[in-house]
C-alpha cells in the first residue's frame, strides 16, 4: 500500500529553498537535487515505517547524494512532510515550526 504524501508549507519553503541555491550553483544539479527529493519521497510513501523514529512521533530519512534529511509522521493512509533540512541545521528550527501549517 502506497500512503499519499502531504507536504506541509515549510517543507514546500525548504526544497524550493535548496533547489534554488544548487541553481545558482548549476541547474544539472538542481535538477539532481529534486530527482533525489521525489525518489526518496516515493521510498518513503511505500515504506513509510522503515525509517527511524527520530523526535516521535517524527521519523528521519536522509537524502543519498545530498546533505538533507526529511522529517515526517505517518497518520492514516498519509505521510506528512514537515521538513527537508540540511544536516548541519539544528533540530529545533523545524521542530518549532510544527504548528506552521497554514
């Protein structure tokens, strides 16, 4: 059973974020960077228990070729998408936007 993924406004925010600085940088690699997002997102649709708790009741998974993480709960038949953080960002930035939801 694949779940249906939601992004939440800050998550949307964070890939556009990323994807427009690797732009800058080269738009081969952007164009990497969010291939590397929807695959691990389709990973994570199919698979949704497979990734570690992290901050329950968010699980992490990390990016393969990029230094990103993705920060999700699951709910019924929905995987919810809070975040997509570089890793040397800390933790409490996404955390604290929970309730950005709007």
């Amino acid at each position: 059973m694949n779940y249906r993924i939601a992004l939440s406004p800050g998550a949307k925010r964070d890939i556009n974020s990323a994807a427009d600085w690797y732009l800058n940088i080269d738009p081969n690699l952007a164009l990497r960077f969010l291939i590397e997002i929807k695959t691990t997102l389709q990973r994570i649709a199919r698979m949704p228990h497979a990734f570690p708790v992290h901050k329950a009741p968010f699980r992490r998974t990390r990016l393969k070729r990029f230094p990103y993480s993705i920060y999700y709960f699951v709910g019924t038949n929905v995987v919810n998408v809070e975040a997509i953080f570089h890793k040397r960002r800390s933790d409490l930035a996404w955390s604290n936007r929970e309730n950005d939801r709007s």
